[in-house]
C-alpha cells in the first residue's frame, strides 16, 4: 500500500490515525511494511519525548522530500535501510530531550539528518552504523557512537554543519573523501560536554588513489596513549620538541592509503592547556604505535609543505588551531610542544681584516621578534664597548645578511660580540670571534654554527701560500669530506647534511702546517 501525505504540519500520537498505513506504538508509529510518501513542504511530528519514536519493520519504505521530526527513538527492523528515491531533500529530525537511540537490526541511511537533541548526558546513541547520504546538521546534542559509526557518505565538505561544543560526535566518525579541494569538518571529541570537543578540519587537496580504492577516513579522539615526553627525538627547524598535550589525540585511518595528492590539516586547540604561541604545531605517528619516539613532524620544516614560519597561520593561540600543510599520511595526529624558539638562528658571525677596518659579518636562517643587533668589542676580552647597531628583521623565517664596520683598527687581538635585542627588550649574546690585524696574523680556522645541522661557515684566518687542504673525518678516522683550494681563500660553506649525526674532526693541512677543529652534527 502506498499513502501520500501532503498537508503543512501534522502531529502523531496515541489513538490518531492519518493517512498513513501504521500501527501505533505508545505514542510513536510503526511502519508494517506500508510504503510511504512524505512530500515536499509536508512535516511529519511524531510528539511524546521518549515515547515519541519511528518503528519500521516488515520491509517498510520511505521516500521523503519533506521532513520528518522524532522526539524518541528510530528503529529499522525491516530489513533495508528505510529511505528509497534518495535524491538528498528529505529531513529527519531528532529532536527529543531525553537520550534517542538509532538501532534495529538494519542500518538506516538518512537523506538530511539533524541532531537537535536537548538532553545534557548521551543525546544520541547509535546502536548501529548510521549513515546520511547529504547534510548532517548537529543543532544540539552529542552523539556517542560505541563501537558503531556515523557515517557521512556525502563528499561534499562541508554537508556536516553545526557542529559546536554542543553538538559534537563522541566515538567513530566516518567520511567520504572525494578528488576536491573543499574543507572537510571533522567534528570529534571523547565526552559530553563542551570542553570534550576537539575539532579537526581536513583541506582536501585532491587526494586520491591511482587505483579507485580510496573512498573514505574514519576519525575519532581518543587519550594519548603508550606515550612518555622523554621518549621524544623530533626536531623542527633546530627546535626539538619536548611533549605532546595529554588531552588526546585525533586517529585519521583511511581504507586504503592515497598515492595521490596531499592535504592541510587544522587540529583545534581551544580546549588544549599549556600551548605558547609559535611553539606548538601537529606531530604524527602510526596508528599502532607504542612510543613516542615515533612522533615525527611530517612533513617538516617552515613552509608548504611544513608549517607556517613563527606568527603565520596556525602558529598562534589567537589562530585557534594547529595547523600542517602539505600531509600525505593518515595516522594518530597530536599537538607536539617545542621548547621556546631561538629569538635569532645565527648561521655565522666572522671578522675580517680589510685594509683600515674590520668588517664583521654575520648571516640568520630566521628570526623571531628581532628588534636590534648590537656589535661590541674588547681588546682583552673584558670589558665591552659599542661598535655599531643594526636594525633586525623582526620575524622572518628567510635568510639575512649583515655587515657592520669597526674603524678603530690595532694590532692587538680583538673579540667581537653580537647582542641580539627582541623588541620586549631581552637579549642574547654570541659566542665570543677574534680578529688579530698585525702582519703576524696566526694560521687557522674557525667552525660556525657548532653543533651544525646542514652547513659548516668554516672562516679561515690568514693567508696561506700555495695549495690548502680542508677535509672533515668520522671518528674511526675514515674521511667523508675534503676540498682543495688556493691560499687566498678565506671563507666557505661545507655541505653536511648527508653525514650521520655525531662527533666529528675538521682538519685544514696548508704547507707543513695543520690545523684541527672538533664539531658536532645533529
């Protein structure tokens, strides 16, 4: 039998029989096995609260193109999913202020679902996978799923509205991913109150799977688990980090791993303690893991892919998020918290003699609320007195280059500082360099930065007649570097970064002279 029901509004309740093929249920309704239109502008009430619930059964069938509201629970034991004629303009909504349960022994897919559900506790609970073919609006109500899923199958990023600390899914979200660049709300927390919602946003990036595989991700918040901070070895731009919030982490587990495309996560920090602007950011690590040493930072490193550079997007509190651009994996997703960022990452800092004055230069990878440089000398290397001042480059994360002049030149050895000045008025000093202008300069060399990570500043003092030697040897004496040059050479940069961290002995052989340096590469 198939009945039409075509009126504005009508309520359903105990002893009311309307155009519908149903017997009623206290003061719900029981689908047995009619076919139902409900049509466009039509609403469906079933009032009563927790009494007020939908029982299909007997191979009962729906198609919908107005809306229906339930105050109790759904129930599909009919042996199909409810809806047919899915063309995603039907609403069905969940609107009771006591716990509504969607069960039964078939899995319903919604055209529209909203969860407006008052109740303070479990609002929702799925006893079943549920799933919603278009929007799913979360009004009110968290929704705790158990071992079951709420699954969007829309690939449409942003059919999941309304989410809010109100409103939220507590367990197994499930969502479809098309080839797009749309942003997908990954509304997921582990509780019932606002302070349990821990929201991601995915910014798809055309993901994809070369052979048709990959549909879908499915998301939840958990605690942080098998993890201790001093297992931590990750280090971002020199800067390690040193714990991953306890609030809990975000698992993304694909069906099948993409091989193609990439995307930018957002992790939501409003209900994380303890971050500081510029040094928090998204760490990963397998699913499975039992360590933190696993957490990795990928992909790493400022800029796209990597993170923002200190100030940019997703670096501070005021942001509201965590953000990683550019991530090819799926797996747990944390809030990693690095130690304090070096107010300026000094590549090098060098003196040189030149005809009435020293030139003293020196080079940043980046710089974080520089306000000023400062060069000072001493003669003994005591008391210091101003040479110049330099203005920085307040925060950048590109490389700068300075030079200042010191015109009161002696034959005495000099040492040089540079005093970094932030714009709140801290400071920092350089390690000490010398400059030694008399015609008896001494023969050597200098190591900038030391520990290294990726490039040696070697600066060579003094003037060398005829062929020069610099190579660099591992700790069994095994040469990994070397390079030639002529004596009037004073300065260059060694590659490093294909050598394994440790210990390290740089050796420069002009003449029957030699000298040796020590340094360290992280």
């Amino acid at each position: 039998m198939k009945s039409h029901y075509s009126t504005a509004r009508a309520f359903l309740s105990l002893g009311i029989v309307c155009c519908f093929s149903y017997l009623t249920q206290g003061q719900g309704i029981r689908n047995n096995g009619a076919n139902w239109v409900i049509a466009t502008g039509a609403t469906v009430y079933v009032d009563g609260d927790a009494n007020g619930g939908f029982l299909n059964e007997n191979g009962g069938l729906m198609d919908i193109d107005g809306e229906m509201i339930v105050e109790g629970n759904w129930t599909n034991n009919a042996g199909n999913r409810v809806f047919i004629n899915i063309d995603s303009d039907g609403w069905v909504r969940l609107k009771g202020t006591t716990t509504q349960t969607i069960d039964g022994s078939s899995s319903t897919r919604f055209e529209y679902l909203q969860f407006n559900n008052s109740s303070s506790g479990t609002a929702i609970s799925l006893s079943i996978n549920t799933s919603v073919d278009g929007i799913c609006r979360f009004t009110d109500g968290v929704v705790v799923t158990g071992s079951n899923y709420l699954i969007i199958e829309s690939t449409t990023g942003l059919d999941v509205v309304g989410h809010s600390g109100a409103s939220f899914v507590n367990g197994n979200l499930r969502r479809f991913i098309a080839p797009n660049t749309e942003t997908y709300p990954l509304p997921v927390g582990d509780g019932l109150t606002a302070s349990d919602y821990y929201l991601a946003e995915l910014l798809n990036g055309n993901l994809d799977d070369v052979a048709g595989d990959f549909d879908y991700i499915n998301v939840k918040f958990a605690p942080l688990t098998n993890h201790n901070d001093v297992d931590l070895i990750e280090v971002e731009e020199t800067t390690p980090y040193v714990s991953v919030s306890t609030e809990g982490v975000w698992f993304l587990d694909p069906d099948t791993d993409p091989d193609l495309g990439s995307y930018d996560l957002k992790g939501y920090t409003a209900n994380f303690s303890g971050l500081t602007d510029n040094e928090f950011a998204i760490l990963s690590r397998p699913t499975g893991s039992i360590t933190a040493a696993d957490w990795v930072c990928t992909p790493c490193g400022f800029g796209v892919p990597g993170i923002n550079s200190n100030g940019g997007a997703g670096r501070m509190l005021a942001d509201g998020y965590a953000l990683r651009l550019g991530m090819t994996d799926f797996s747990q997703k944390g809030i990693g918290k690095s130690s304090a960022p070096l107010p300026v990452e000094l590549l090098a800092f060098y003196a040189e003699c030149e005809e009435e004055q020293v030139t003293l230069s020196w080079t940043t990878a980046s710089e974080n609320n520089n306000g000023f440089f400062t060069i000072e000398k001493s003669i003994y290397g005591a008391e210091f007195t101003v040479v110049e001042i330099v203005s920085g480059a307040g925060t950048t994360n590109n490389v700068s280059y300075y030079h200042a002049y010191d015109e009161d030149v002696t034959e005495l050895t000099t040492y040089y500082r540079l005093k970094q000045t932030d714009f709140d008025g801290k400071f920092t000093y350089s390690d000490l360099i010398t400059a030694n202008c008399s015609k008896e300069e001494e023969a050597g060399f200098s190591i900038i930065p030391n520990p290294a990570t990726d490039y040696l500043n070697i600066v060579l003092n003094g003037m060398y007649k005829g062929d020069a030697i610099f190579a660099i040897y591992e700790g069994s004496g095994k040469m990994v570097y070397r390079k030639s040059f002529y004596g009037e050479l004073k300065r260059f940069l060694a590659d490093i970064k294909i050598l394994a961290p440790g210990i390290y002995h740089a050796r420069l052989i002009a003449g029957d002279r030699t000298f040796t340096e020590k340094f360290v590469k992280f």
